[in-house]
C-alpha cells in the first residue's frame, strides 16, 4: 500500500506564503484538493509527486510502511497538469505509447486504443497515423493526457483541474475514470475548482484552511 | 541490461527519433550554421593554402560550434513545448539520459557527414589517413553528446541558457577538443598518430559519460 504523509508542511514562494503547518495522510480514495486561485492546488500537487521541496515541515512517500526514494517514487506516480503537453508531433497513440514505456510497459495497439476510446478520443486521432497532436484540439489535447494516465495506470494519479477544457460529458468522464482508479485501490490526488467533483471525492483537502 | 530499463531506452530513443524527424527545427539551425560558418571562412581564406594544423583546428571548431547550437536545445525544446512535465512525470533519469544522449550522437553524427565534406572541398582539405579520422570524428562527436546531454539539462532552468551552456561546454570539451585536433593533424599529414591518443580520448569520454549518469540521477530526482 502507498502512502503519502504530510508532516507540519510550510510552502511559500518568497515572500508569499501558501499555507502553514499542513497534515495529511493520504493512502488511498480520491481526495479532493481545494482552494482559491493562488491557494496552492498545484503546488501541492507538485510536493505530492515529491518534484518540490516544501519550505518547512516533509513530505514522505511509503510502500508498505517503508519510506521510499524519490526514483523508487517516481515509477509510481502520473501527472495530469494543465502545463503538461503531450508530444505535438507524435500520434495520441504514439503519446501512449512512449508513456507506457517510461514505465518498462509494452503496450499493444488493442490496449492502446481501449485507452483512448476510453477517454472519448474520436476515431480519426485514435486510428489515423498521419493525425498529430498539433491538430488536436485543447480538449482533445486533455483527454489524451488522462488515456496516458489509462495505460500507465499508476498507483498515484495526480490530477490538476483535469476537466478544465472539457465539457459536461467530459468532466463526467474524468470523474468516473478518478472514482474507477480509486476503487481499484490508487491514490486520486485531484485538485479541483469544481465544486460537484469536490463532492464526489472520499477526502477533502481545503487548502484556504491552512 | 534489466527489461525494463531496455524497453525505456528505446522508447525513448524512438520518440527523439520520431520528433527529431518530423519537426527538423533544430536540425535546420545547426546546419544552416555549419554552412554559414563554412561558406564565411572560405570567403575569408580565399584560396589560400592553409597549414595542416590550421586545417584540423577549423574543422573542429565547425563541428564543436555548429553542434553546441543544437545540443544545448536539446531540453530547452521540451521545456518551450510543455513536454518536459510530461517527460519528467513518466521517465526514468538514466533512460532518459542515455536516449537523449544517443540522439544526440546520430545527429551530430549526421551532421558531421555532411560538414566533413564540405569542408574538405571548401577548405581544400586532402584526408591522407581516413581510418583514424573517423575514428577520432567518432570519439570526439561521442564527448560532446556525453557532456552536451548533461549540461543541457542542468542550465535547463537558468536565465541566462545559451551563456552558460557554452561557459560549461568549453571546459568539460577542451580536452576531446585538443586531442581531436592533434590526432585530425596527424590523420590530414598522412602520419599515424599515437594509438594513445585515442585510447586518451576514448577514456575521457568514458569518464565523461560516467560522470554524466552520476550526476544526472541526482539533478533529475533530488534538485
């Protein structure tokens, strides 16, 4: 079982502060993280994938009770960010496929296209090879960061404002997909303007509290 | 090698290869430079039968300036296309070092098959001794991807990239550089040059390597 511990953590960017003294134990479920624009939702999301030191206070991953390294971590944790781009010049099944082998995953093509109709791709940028990135739009664009997210199936899905760009389906899509890795016992670290996506979370991390 | 360390590799290798191909951009730069820089020391030396040694050292300093253009982009790139999130969210540091950096490799090699020639017809160069001019092309392009790759990434985040990228270049270079020119003498004269010298060179670009991989776990995992 993974698990990430906040411990009394402090972040701030100079002089502005984020928050101070935050405790969390997050190992399982979805878990909603909120706050005002500038609160810090990244941020956190960021100190989670262990990419950020947090300016007080540790931020420690665990598998089974014991601490792990930041490589032996980073195999196990995916982003979803809004300034995170896939590939424009590779295929979304191209994208797919090149994440799964980050992560030592041959991925064939019948799993590569379950991902992608999954996340309501249409079928031209699933089966067209010559359909790059760089003619997707910023919708399409997104649902093909979570299909990334699909195949690698991490056992931490960090997902930042994820239905942004996306419509009603869509954000309905994303939820289902966070609520179906959760039941399959992954951590759901999804920070979130939304307040019905907030609702649907098992944990609630409000991040104007602190 | 494990299997999944393998399958990585070339994932990543085969993504440089695909994006590399299909966008070209940073190609175009270097090779625009290698031409440009070519064409302006012809004009410059109009036809005059330069030394040997002034020969080699030009060569060198072609290949290591039009290289160092595209080499230090090589991150940069990512980081202006918003890929590296994505790249630093999935990859592994040593895959994504060594893919970059065999990258690196072929397209300085391909880079060198092209100003190689031109070079001999502009600059009047005759190869009297081919065989360990390629051999020391091939030591001296591998340096320069070994050093490049890790550089590159750690003048990532800096204000001033390009400055500092050459500032670091030029040192952690000097060594493959001046064996370079000296063993590309002897190669241009006919004479064969101390097995020594590559067996130097091919040292250094081994430590050089080394100590890339070293380095590049920490900056990739723990900066």
């Amino acid at each position: 079982m993974i698990e990430i511990v906040f411990t009394d953590v402090s972040m701030a960017f100079g002089a502005h502060q984020l928050w101070q003294h935050l405790d969390a134990d997050i190992s399982g479920g979805v878990t909603a993280v909120t706050g005002a624009n500038g609160a810090g939702k990244s941020t956190f999301l960021r100190l989670a994938a262990r990419m950020l030191r947090p300016s007080a206070g540790e931020v420690v991953t665990k598998r089974d009770g014991q601490r792990l390294t930041a490589a032996e971590y980073s195999q196990l944790w995916g982003l979803d960010a809004p300034e995170c781009q896939c590939y424009p010049e590779l295929t979304a099944a191209e994208n797919v496929r090149f994440a799964g082998s980050m992560r030592g995953l041959v991925l064939g093509t019948g799993r590569i296209e379950e991902c992608l109709q999954r996340v309501g791709l249409p079928r031209a940028a699933i089966r067209d090879e010559r359909y790059y990135v760089r003619s997707f739009s910023t919708g399409m664009r997104q649902r093909l960061k979570l299909a990334l997210l699909l195949a690698v199936d991490p056992a931490v899905w960090l997902l930042d404002e994820p239905g942004a760009n996306l419509d009603a389906s869509g954000r309905a899509m994303v939820l289902d997909i966070a609520r179906t890795a959760a039941r399959q016992g992954r951590i759901v670290l999804l920070a979130t303007n939304e307040a019905k996506e907030a609702e649907a979370a098992d944990e609630l991390i409000n991040l104007d509290r602190f | 090698m494990n299997s999944s360390i393998w399958i990585a590799f070339k994932g990543m290798l085969r993504k440089e290869l695909c994006v590399g191909f299909r966008s070209r951009t940073r190609w175009v730069v270097m090779f625009m430079f290698a031409v440009t820089m070519l064409a302006c020391v012809s004009l410059a030396v109009g036809g005059m039968g330069l030394p040997v040694s002034v020969q080699a050292a030009l060569l060198w300093i072609l290949i290591f300036f039009a290289a160092l253009t595209g080499t230090g982009q090589t991150f940069t790139d990512e980081a202006q296309q918003g890929t590296f999130l994505l790249l630093r969210s999935y990859g592994q540091a040593q895959t994504v070092l060594f893919g970059k950096m065999v990258f690196m490799f072929l397209e300085l090699l391909l880079l060198t098959l092209v100003i190689v020639p031109l070079a001999c017809v502009f600059l009047n160069i005759d190869i009297a001794q081919p065989l360990p001019l390629v051999a020391v092309l091939l030591l001296g392009l591998a340096g320069i991807a070994g050093a490049g790759t890790l550089v590159a990434f750690l003048t990532l985040s800096a204000k001033v990239r390009n400055g500092l990228f050459f500032i670091l270049m030029l040192p952690l270079l000097l060594p493959v550089f001046l064996t370079a020119i000296a063993v590309t003498t002897a190669a241009l004269e006919g004479r064969f040059a101390a097995v020594s010298w590559l067996f130097g060179l091919a040292l250094y670009d081994a430590l050089l390597i080394a100590g890339s991989s070293v380095l590049f776990d920490y900056v990739w995992y723990e900066a």
